[in-house]
C-alpha cells in the first residue's frame, strides 16, 4: 500500500541524523561513482569547447569545425569497418 512505500521515506526524513543509507552517506562526502564524474566531465567539456569555438574569429572556426568534421568521419568510419 501506499503508506508501506513511503513510510521508509518518513522515517529517513524524521530521522535525519540516525537512518544514514549508504548512498546518503556518498552525497554527503562529495564523492560520486567514477562513470558519472566521467559523464559530468564530457558535457562540461563538450559545453566549454562550444562555447571557445563560438568566440573565434570565422577563418579559426572554419579550421576547428573542419578538423573536428574529419575526426568524426574517420570515427564513423572506423565504426563502420568494425561492424561490416
């Protein structure tokens, strides 16, 4: 019933300081699991370089959008070779 599944909730929720799960413990350390510090990273990464290529004068972001444009060719390409 309804109150069976959330009355671990309450509890956690009245019982801060005594009911410490182990992921409860993890956010309170700061620590996350490797996997999803790596996809933080990516996106941070991937958001950080968009916002540097957006900056650049237009003969520097045709050279940057070009390399990046070959390397993701040679990666599907590479895929594609994997696969077939």
């Amino acid at each position: 019933s309804l109150s069976q599944e959330w009355a671990p909730i309450a509890r956690r929720v009245l019982n801060k300081g005594t009911d410490v799960t182990t992921k409860d413990t993890e956010e309170q350390k700061g620590q996350c699991k490797p996997h999803r510090a790596k996809q933080q990273l990516k996106a941070w990464s991937e958001q950080k370089a968009k916002t540097v290529v957006t900056h650049l004068p237009p003969p520097m972001k045709k050279k940057v959008l070009s390399a990046v444009l070959k390397h993701q060719q040679k990666r599907d390409a590479k895929k594609l070779k994997v696969k077939g």
